[in-house]
C-alpha cells in the first residue's frame, strides 16, 4: 500500500535520471511475486476478465442513477474443487492489478488455496489501472473514490461472479490484501459479514489519523534494531547539521548544501525546505519499508553510519544521500510535489495522484518527521501543516480534511474494530505496524488475532514459505495457515 508517500511523489520526477531509485519504489507484493524469476503453478495463461456492469455510486443506488463502468479481474481455477469450494479473493488497492497475482507460487494466498481447493480471484480498484470509472482524473470526478466504493464494488462484483460462474450460494469466500488491501480485506469482512466467512488483512493500518509521526519512529526502532545507539545517534548529528544548512540563508551554507546535498532547484521557499528534507528521509522510508527485499536497507545504512570512514556525520548522511538520488535530490515542491499530483488526464499506470487524494479525503497518513520521538525529528520543516493539509489544499482544494479523516475513522472504528474471523498480520520493522494491530493492542473481537512478527518489514508474511524464512515467518505462517482453517470449518 500504503507506501511512502511524499518521497514516491518526488522519486517519480527524479526517475528519468535515477532509474535504480524508481525501481526500489515498486510495489512490495509484485516484488514478492517476481523473486527467483517469479514462478508460476503451471504454463497456464491468465487473461484479464470484465465486470461490465460496475455501479458508479453505489451510495445512489436504488435512486434510479445507475450509471455503470468496467472492473477488471483475473481468475485462477486450477485448485478449484468445484461447487461449494471456497473462493479465495485477492484485494487490489493503489496498484495496477497482475495477471500473476492468481498463478504466483511465491504468494502465501496461492499455496493456501491449493490446500483448501479454492477458487482465486483477483479484483482490480477502482481508479487504479484498467479499472478506470471515469474519463479523467479531475477532482470533481474523484468523489468517487473512496474505500466505501470499493467495498461495494466488492459486494457487487461477488454476486455478479457467483451468477457468472454458476457457484452456489453457499461457497465460503475468504478476502486477502496487505497493505491498504489489508485495510479493504479487514473492513470487507466489517461491512459485510455475511458474505465472507473470513479475511486476512497483512500490514493494515487501520488506525487513521493526519499526523502520522509515528512511521519515523518505527524507521528509528528499526535503525537501533540493526545497528544499535551509535547508528541512531550518528544520524541524529547528522540530520540536525543538514537542517541548520536547510534552513540558512548564509552564502557558504547554501554552497555547503549544494555541494553535499546537490538539490535539483534552488531553495526558495519554506516548501521547499519541507520537500527536500521529506525527499532525504523519505530514502530512511525506503530502506525501511522495503527492507526485507532491496539490497541496501536499515542494516547497510547503519554500517555506513557506524563506518570508521573518518566522515562526518554530515558527510554520512550526505553519502547515503546521494545513493538514493545520484543526480540531484528534489528541492521544488511546486515540481515534486503539485505539478507531480496534479494531471487530471485519465492514468492506467501512474497511482499517485489518486493514492494521495485518498489520504486526503479518507485516511490521513501524513508522513512527518517533527513530532517524532526519533532521529528525524531534526528535519522540522517536515510537520503536517506543510505535508498533509497545504498540500491536500494546493492539489486538490482539499481545505479541511479532519471531518472527512475522522468520520471514516468513527465508521470503520479504528483499532478498536468490532469483527470476527479477521486475522492481522504485521511486522515489527513495518513502519505502518504503528497503526496496525500488534501484540499490545486489544482486539475487542475474540475470534479476530493478531500475528505480530519480530524483525519483519511490510507484507512479509504474504511471501510463500522460503527455506531462508526465520523461525518467526515459520510461526507466523502457521498461525495465518491456522486461521484460514478454522474460517472454513463447516
Ligand atoms: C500476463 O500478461 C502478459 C501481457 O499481456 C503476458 O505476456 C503474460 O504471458 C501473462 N502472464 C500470465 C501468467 O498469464
Ligand atoms: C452456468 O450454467 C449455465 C446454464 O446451466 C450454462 O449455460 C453455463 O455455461 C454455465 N457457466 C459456467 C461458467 O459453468
Ligand atoms: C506476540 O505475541 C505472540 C503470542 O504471545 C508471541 O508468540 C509473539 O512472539 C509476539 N510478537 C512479538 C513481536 O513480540
């Protein structure tokens, strides 16, 4: 999913010159699916399917205004066992839906659903990829964009796939997502639970709210988990000397920056200074969120900071700095950040204009580096004022999003959730675990659990078991493995 937001933002612009970068922002579960050359079940080809008659609005539905547009999905029927077998659906969220997805040997859902002879489906979102409602991206057209369409998308696609392929009525259907899909696989259960005997919802922050300083802090744990005080503290020191060189106006630090820190534009603006220093973290971001995949992440970051190189701390940040952005590191936000989200032509590729405008109108999500109780609390420009409601406001006329933010918490009730048969896994090193259930929360529903993996990043447990898997993947394999079975138990 939910990834890194602003610094994705930033990171597409500078893509033309920093191809590696771009690459590292791929998402995490198409990761999982290509590793070791991405293997499938079998030869089969998988083409993409239409539900041709997809509700626009379904909070009009009933009214008479019908209007209807196409969603994509591929199915998978080679476990199949036929009627009265489960049907296993896989939750898209801000990506483009995969023909692979269903056949991928390396995805945890699939190896399960040859255990229960399930049936597999995938369903695209709305507004993502193919899936497209509307003929452009204009704000106006974006109202109806929202998770609560989504759901319903899902209920609407299910009967129209159960009258489709002849399933009876009675087949158990279980929903899996990680990331924002693992919030959709959490809240699809919520919202109807009638209709899905159960769900898996991985690395879902279900917990909402503007000011999400806490996903710095988690980076931070996780800098400390791998390479102890020193590397904290060393990127504590060298932080606060790049925002005193941020935030000076004096010649020799300016030429300093630009030396160091090589920023693609000249600093005009506190905005400005908000863009770079988020585009710096945002490369922490990364090597956190990703860290059980890329191949520079917390603990090669931390060797670098603890290196006996003769470096200043300054000069330590800068070097890993430049490893994310080798041509220069953006410094406009009119660039980066609104003239970046603002296109409103129609995009079957591109996911952020339509990712950011659902944290503006629903989920909040603001990644700051201020209030936070870590080494990033140094890059002050970075707060909520400038990430989260300017930039809402100048993309999107967006001027108040709280009522929005906390309606759809008070509807969805945050952690304190009310739902049965859902099964939460997540990771301590997951920088969105601070908002997902781990093992201090309580979950009111005692036939929902929690599966709160030590050392572990973003959607690790959806990778299919591995030989090289930590006695802690093992037990949390087991446990989702585990619940999925009581689900489907008549
Ligand atoms: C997925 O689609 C691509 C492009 O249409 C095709 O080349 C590939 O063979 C498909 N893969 C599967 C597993 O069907
Ligand atoms: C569903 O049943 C109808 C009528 O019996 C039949 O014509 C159709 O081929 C079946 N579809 C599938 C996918 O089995
Ligand atoms: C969470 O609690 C479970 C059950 O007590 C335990 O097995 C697991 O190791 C805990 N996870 C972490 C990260 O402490």
């Amino acid at each position: 999913m939910v990834r890194v937001f602003l610094a994705a933002v930033a990171a597409a612009l500078v893509a033309i010159d920093a191809k590696p970068f771009f690459l590292n922002d791929r998402d995490i579960v198409e990761r999982i699916e290509t590793q070791d050359g991405g293997h499938l079940e079998s030869a089969q080809i998988v083409n993409e399917e239409w539900f041709e008659q997809q509700l626009l609005d379904h909070g009009r539905d009933g009214c008479g205004d019908g209007q209807v547009w196409k969603q994509r999905y591929f199915t998978n029927s080679e476990f199949y066992g036929g009627p009265g077998s489960p049907v296993f659906l896989y939750i898209n969220g801000e990506n483009v839906a995969r023909n692979t997805t269903v056949v991928s040997k390396n995805l945890f859902m699939n190896i399960l659903a040859k255990k229960h002879n399930a049936l597999i489906v995938s369903l695209e979102h709305r507004y993502y990829g193919k899936s497209q409602p509307t003929t452009d991206l204009s704000t106006s057209n974006l109202k109806y964009l929202s998770a609560d369409n989504a759901l319903a998308d899902i209920a609407t696609f299910q009967d129209y796939f159960t009258a489709n392929r002849n399933l009876s009525s009675n087949s158990p259907w279980v929903a899996f997502g990680g990331s924002y899909p693992g919030m959709l696989s959490a809240w699809t259960k919520f919202s109807y639970p009638n209709r899905f005997v159960g769900s898996v919802a991985s690395s879902a922050p279900i917990e909402l709210h503007p000011d999400y300083f806490e996903y710095m802090e988690v980076v931070g744990y996780g800098l400390k988990y791998f390479g102890g005080e020193e590397c904290v503290n060393t990127l504590s020191e060298g932080l606060k000397a790049f925002h005193a060189l941020v935030a000076s106006e004096k010649p020799e630090d300016v030429a300093q920056l630009k030396k160091l820190f090589n920023p693609c534009a000249p600093i005009k603006s506190d905005l400005d200074r908000m863009d770079i220093e988020s585009n710096v973290m945002g490369a922490y971001q990364n090597f956190a969120q990703n860290n059980d995949w890329d191949t520079y992440v917390l603990k090669d970051a931390c060797a670098d900071l603890n290196a006996k190189d003769g470096l200043t701390p300054l000069e330590k940040v800068a070097k890993i700095n430049a490893r994310s952005y080798p041509a220069c590191t953006g410094s406009s936000y009119q660039n980066d950040i609104v003239d970046a989200l603002s296109n409103p032509a129609r995009d079957t590729v591109g996911i952020m204009r339509q990712w950011i405008y659902q944290t503006c109108t629903e989920f909040g999500f603001g990644q700051t580096a201020k209030k936070s109780k870590s080494p990033f609390s140094a890059l002050e420009y970075v707060n909520v004022e400038r990430v989260y409601y300017q930039m809402c406001k100048d993309v999107y006329g967006i001027t108040d999003p709280d009522p929005l933010i906390a309606a759809k918490k008070a509807h969805f009730q945050g952690l304190d959730i009310d739902v049965e048969n859902v099964v939460f896994p997540s990771g301590t090193i997951d920088p969105w675990s601070a908002l997902a259930p781990s093992n201090s929360t309580h979950l009111k529903n005692p036939k929902s659990s929690v599966v709160y993996i030590e050392g572990t990043s973003h959607c690790r447990d959806m990778n299919a078991p591995r030989a090289t898997d930590s006695g802690h993947i093992v037990w949390a394999h087991q446990q989702i493995e585990n619940s999925v079975a009581k689900f489907l138990q008549k």
